[in-house]
C-alpha cells in the first residue's frame, strides 16, 4: 500500500485499511495466518504505524480529525485480531480433544499381588483353620523367659546353640522362633487351646541359599484331655494332603527339642522324584518339612497347667521351606531381593 501526506489520502487509507482489514481477517483458518496478519497491520513497521507516523507531517488542522480516526482503526484492527485468535485456539483446543489415535499401544494397568511368601503361609493358615484350629499371634520382641526358659530350654542348655539370637538392649531379644506363642497363650486361657500361630522370627545366621537373618514360621498347637500323638500324626497327615496332594507319603523321624516329649520331624515324599531320588532331595527320596511332638511336662509345670489331666501335641514349620518345596526355589535369598521378575511369577 502506499502512502501519500494529505489528510484526505489517509483517510482513505485508513478506510481502505479498516475494510481490508476486516475481509481478510474473516477467512483466516489457522493461527499462523493470523499472525502474518498482526505483522501486517500492527507491528512496529506494520501498516497502520506507517499511518501514524505519517500524522506527524499534516497540518494541525488535519491532525486531530485524522488521528482520531487512525486511532479508531487501529482499535478496530486490534479487536479483529484478538477476536481471530480466541476463536481459533478455541477450536483447535476441541479438535485436539476430540482427535483419537487407534493405533497408538494401550496403557498397561500394573496389578500388585501378594508376595508368595505370605500366598503360601495364608494357605497354611487356611488348612489348619479348617481343622478347628484358632489363628493367634505373638510379639516379634521377647524375653529370654518366653523364648528359651518356660520352652525348657535353660541359660546352659546345648540346644540354645542350635538358635544364634540377636539380643537387644534390656534383656529383649528378637523371638528366634514362634513357640514363645504356645507360652503366652497358655499363660492367659485354659484348655482346650487349639492354636495356629504364625509370624516372622529372626536368627543371627550367616546369609546364604539356606538360610536368612529372617523369616517365617507357623507353630500349630494343641492342648485338651486325652490328645496323643495319633492325633498329630493325623492333623499333619491331612494338612500334607490338603497341601502338597493326596499321594504325598509321610514319614515321622524320632528327633529331639526340648520343649516336647517324644519329638518327631516330620519328612514327606519327595515331590518332584516321587520317592525315587533327585537332587532336591539329595538323592534320600524325602523332604523335612516340621518339628513335632508331644508337649513337654516341664513347659506344662512352667504355664501351671496340669499334666496329669492335660496332654498337647505341638508342632512348626518354615514357611519359607514349604514354598520353597512348592515351588521349587532354590535359593532362600530370592523372598527378600524384592525383585519384579521372581515376585511376578506367583
Ligand atoms: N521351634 C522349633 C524351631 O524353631 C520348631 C518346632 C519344633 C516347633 C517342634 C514345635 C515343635 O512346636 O513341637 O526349630
């Protein structure tokens, strides 16, 4: 466009410009159209600044009457372009709202599951609960009396070797298994008490495939008049049933722990050989499983019960253990690495 310096021209100009102005802006489809637009008209050099520049030469008669007319312009251009702009960017917000891209990949829902440790000792649990059994639980912090001394197992007695115990300042100690349960429930309830109590125990061991500073027991016991060993060896019988299958055989091995008379451990058919010799089961055919055996007179003396009316059988698996043999885990460490790609599996 160009410009020439009476009044009168500019007033066309600006007329001209106003109506240009107004035509093209209605087309626009785009927000870089409209920006070219803005450059056009209302930037520094655009067309209009070029106009109010050249106010500066008229007479000042002319001036006022042309000036308020570029004025008016300049406002109406300015609204045209903000009007353009909301209007596009609204328009372009619902087109990108409405825009669905069926080919992109779905997004994944990342489900969380319990740790098979916790699977296989609610299963436990379960099986027993099943059988009458009521579930209790005890502190994971004890007393030497609760965890060693009312389970008749003396300050010198050799099998206190047999547990490594982290020992906490004023005489606690963190329980190195769940028999202390068998203690403080019979501290507090008469028989018959029919108990499956499991929970975490701790033991200050080197960490190796066998063995960690953690992990978990169930303690299973009971106590009423006239309970007798054929009655453990039927519960454990029907729990390694329910458990591992019914053509799973057991085999109860005389053992030793201070806290029951007769002992037992108990030792089931090798799951994966049948019997026959693999090297999960060292080539013997068997699987340990638990301790058992008939409550001690001494632990019933401790609790002041009396032994000549009340007999209990007892019994404690690692649940670690029996998931390990379920699952044929070979390496113990693998339940506290925390990682995905074992935790996933179960
Ligand atoms: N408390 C024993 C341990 O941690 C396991 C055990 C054995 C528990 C025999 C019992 C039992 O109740 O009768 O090694």
């Amino acid at each position: 466009m160009s410009i020439n310096l009476t009044g009168e021209s500019l007033i066309d100009q600006l007329k001209k410009v106003e109506e240009q102005a107004e035509s093209e802006c209605r087309n626009f489809t785009s927000l870089s159209e409209l920006e070219d637009f803005r450059i056009k008209y209302l930037a520094r050099k655009g067309v209009l600044a070029e106009i109010f520049e050249n106010l500066k030469s008229l007479s000042s008669e002319e001036k006022p009457q042309v000036g308020k007319l570029a004025n008016q312009v300049k406002l109406k251009v300015e609204g045209l372009f903000e009007r353009k702009q909301q209007e596009l960017k609204s328009q372009d917000s619902k087109r990108g709202q409405q825009f669905l891209d069926y080919t992109l990949p779905g997004q994944k829902n990342w489900k969380g599951g319990l740790h098979p440790l916790t699977q296989v000792g609610r299963e436990i649990v379960d099986i027993f609960y099943g059988m009458g059994f009521e579930v209790v639980y005890g502190p994971e912090i004890e007393t030497d009396y609760y965890n060693f001394e009312a389970l008749n197992i003396p300050k010198d007695h050799p099998a206190r070797d047999m547990q490594d115990t982290f020992y906490l300042p004023d005489a606690w100690l963190l329980r190195t298994h769940t028999s202390p349960v068998q203690i403080r429930t019979f501290e507090k309830r008469k028989p018959p008490v029919k108990i499956i109590a499991p929970g975490r125990v701790y033991r200050h061991e080197s960490i190796n495939v066998r063995s960690y500073c953690v992990f978990h027991q169930v303690e299973g016991f009971y106590v009423d008049t006239k309970v007798s060993f054929a009655n453990l060896k039927g519960v454990l019988t029907s729990f390694v049933n329910q458990f591992f299958g019914k053509d799973v055989k057991l085999r109860f091995r005389s053992s030793y722990f201070p806290f029951t008379e007769p002992s037992a451990e108990v030792d089931i058919s090798c799951i994966l050989c049948q019997g026959k010799g693999c090297s999960l089961c060292k080539q013997q055919g068997w699987l340990e499983i638990l301790g058992c055996g008939m409550i001690h007179p001494e632990v019933f003396k401790n609790v002041k019960y009396d032994y000549e009316k009340f007999s209990g059988y007892a019994f404690g698996m690692g649940i670690e253990r029996i998931c390990m043999l379920k699952y044929g885990i070979d390496d113990i460490r693998l339940f506290y690495e925390n990682d995905l790609k074992f935790l996933k599996q179960f």
